[in-house]
C-alpha cells in the first residue's frame, strides 16, 4: 500500500471512529499534515435522467457542523449534498442533479419550498406524516393538559395510520369536526 492510501485510510478511521484530531499522533498536528489533502474532497453522486413518481427528500445533521441532504426514491438513494445547514441553494444544488418528480415528500425543512419551486416547478409537496405528527407532539407533548390537546394528539397519532383515500377522507372529517368543536379555544391561541 502506497503512502496516499495509507493518509487514506488513517483519515478514514479518524473520519468514521470516536477520536478527536487531538488525540491522534503529534496532538493533530501530523495528522492534519498527512490528510490536509482528503479535506477538500467533496464526492458528487451521478446525476439522475431517470424519473421517479415519489421521492423523499430530508437534511441529516452531523457533528462537525455539517448536513448532508438526502434525495431517495422507494427503493435507492437518488442523491445527496454536503453543505453547513439547510438552505435553499443547497436544496438546489442537490435538486439539479436528479430529473423531475411527479410527487416530493419533504419535512418541510427550511429552504426546500423555495429550491422545490425553482427546480421542480411541476412537483407536488407533500408534507411528510411522521414529521407532522412530530411538530404535533411537539406543541401538545405527549401528555396533553387540555381537551383540545388531547384530541389533536389522538387525530395527529392517527395520520401514522392512514393507508386509504378512505382512511384519509375520515382523517380530514375529524380534523374539520375538532375545529367546531374547539372554535372559541382556537380562537384564544397565539398563531407560532
């Protein structure tokens, strides 16, 4: 094995192990010398001229002040970018690179709609149900103190079950029927 594979592989293990730079030899400083050329390496996935009906699109947060956004079909990863935070050019960035889908679930993550409008002008959006019964659960929490929030809790806990246009014509009855029912305490919140 040559000298570059071997910088490779050390930065590798530091990449992907629990060690700081710190702790490797020289306090960092040898080891940064030795890989300060794998830092500038940004790998792009292959662009995407197939087109898919659904694709998932979503940021993961990594240590290191780094996200990386996600593009995937049912069954493939369709494309990912590297970058700092969610934004709309970095949401472009990765949308330019894989064809035009007919439907994008999306967490609804900053900066998407707009990138999603930009590149994709056709798609629809469809917000992802896991996401926005978290954002639910986020405001009632799970032990809700009210009547409304007990209900809206149960209601947004249902849309995880949702698997028919029957089921999701109920779904939609239920959230019309809890906005009567619960008008004048609707009428007393702050809108966040």
């Amino acid at each position: 094995m040559n000298k570059t594979n071997n910088n490779l592989q050390i930065f590798l293990d530091w990449l992907f192990g629990k060690h700081t730079q710190l702790d490797m030899a020289g306090d960092g400083r040898s080891f940064r010398r030795k890989t300060s050329q794998f830092w500038e390496l940004w790998p792009l996935p292959p662009k995407v001229e197939s087109s898919s009906s659904v694709v998932f699109v979503d940021g993961i947060y990594l240590a290191r002040n780094a996200c990386i956004l996600i593009c995937c079909n049912e069954t493939h990863v369709l494309g990912w970018y590297v970058c700092r935070y969610e934004h709309s050019k970095a949401w472009e960035a990765l949308l330019r690179r894989i064809s035009s889908p007919i439907v994008v679930i999306s967490d609804g993550g900053t900066g998407f709609q707009k990138a999603l409008k930009k590149v994709w002008p056709k798609a629809k959006l469809q917000r992802c149900l896991f996401h926005a019964f978290q954002q639910v659960k986020r405001y009632t929490t799970i032990r809700p103190k009210t009547i409304a929030g007990c209900e809206l809790y149960g209601i947004a806990r249902d849309l995880l079950t949702i698997h028919t246009q029957d089921h999701a014509i109920k779904w939609v009855q239920n959230v019309m029927s809890w906005k009567v029912r619960h008008r004048v305490f609707l009428s007393e919140i702050t809108v966040d």
